[in-house]
C-alpha cells in the first residue's frame, strides 16, 4: 500500500507505520484509509455548520444583552434536548450522545452571551 | 407578539412569559424566535451528519477490532486537530472550540472502539 496521496487527509503518518498495523493485511488498511478520508470530508462539513450556529448565537447574545434577557433559557434548552433525542433516534444515532453533545455546544455558546454582557456593563461603566 | 407556531421550534415555552422578557420589546422577541427556527435547522443537520459520521466510525471500530488495530491513534488524533484548526480559522470559528469539539468526538468514538474490542474478547472466549 503507498501513503494516501489525498491532501484532505492531511494526516501525515502512513497508518502501515505503527507497530500493530504491521500485523494488518494491506486491504484492511486501504479500507481504513477510504473510511478516514469520509470522516475528514464530514468533519469540514461539521465545522462549517457549527461556523454558521455560533453567528446565529451571537446575533442571539447581541439581542440579549441589549434587551437585559438573561443569558441562558432553562425551558428551552430543555425542549432542545427533547427535539434532537427523538432526531438522534430516527437517525440511529444514540439519543444519550446527542443530548451530551448539546449540553456541550449550549455550554459553550453559554460562556459566550455572559462575555457579551460583561463586555456590555463594562461598556456601561466605564 | 403571539407565540411561534412553527412546528420546527418545539419550544413549548413563550418567551414572553419570563420576568426578564416583560421588559423586552416585542420585536426583539420575534427577532429571538427567528433566529432560534434557525439554530433548530442547523441541529437537525448537525444531527444527521453527526449520524453519517458514527456510521462510518463504526465501520473503522469493526476493521480495528478484527485486524487487531489499537482502538486510538493519537497521530491520526493530532493531524484531525490540526486540519480542523486551519478550517475553523477559515470559517472564523474559534479554533480553540474546533478543538474542543473534535477531541469530545473522538473520546466518544474510542469508547465505541474499546466496546467493539471488548465484545470481540469476549465472543472468542466464549
């Protein structure tokens, strides 16, 4: 098997080079190297939506704050979670991992609209 | 502002009825509802994908386990980091989150792997 010549694999190290990869047959590995340039093709898809989440969030944090709304909605955070559990689950994706990766993403996006006020207020007194 | 019917909300909560929110004009609030039927498409793709991907991780999890490939590979690892990093910057997402996001990803996938392994274990001991 030659290295993957893919420039959207970006992964330098040829997986023929570690020692367990030894004991594997060279279809098992191009398999393994067909899969991995999938997943890096629905990564770059992942990452730009999530460029697309985070700019409607923030319009969300400008809002906000200029209208004093405090940064987190328990109630629907808890209707989002609900939504993608039954989403996840038409998907055969595991409903536990998608609730955590909300939690994850609205965590984030969370820490977000507090900077905004903060910016705000400081804004305010100064 | 009456509530939103969008069936793509599934917020069973008005937003106006917050003690917060009473002091918001109505037009900030349906600005909010807006942007919120957004952030619910986005979700419901990121969903989707994220299933393309668990599918195609699994795939990898299934050819590890039976060619006897270590669960993680922390250079595959390393290059995912890196190439998600440059596209997050691209996109003007915090390359920081990009991170974050991949490596609570690949924690759940290993975990996957590790379960595949053990089951195969098992089976053979069987």
């Amino acid at each position: 098997m030659t290295p993957s010549s893919d420039p959207a694999d970006h992964a330098p190290v040829d997986p023929a080079a570690s020692a367990a990869a030894r004991q594997a047959p060279d279809s098992a590995l191009e398999q393994l190297s067909a899969i991995r340039g999938t997943i890096d093709n629905i990564d770059a898809a992942l990452i730009h939506i999530l460029a697309e989440r985070f700019k409607a969030t923030q319009r969300v944090g400008r809002l906000k704050a200029e209208n004093d709304l405090p940064p987190s909605d328990p109630e629907r955070e808890k209707a989002q979670i609900q939504r993608l559990r039954h989403l996840a689950e038409a998907a055969h994706l595991d409903p536990e991992f998608a609730e955590k990766f909300l939690t994850f993403i609205i965590s984030e996006v969370i820490r977000h609209h507090e900077a905004i006020s903060e910016d705000r207020r400081r804004g305010t007194d100064a």
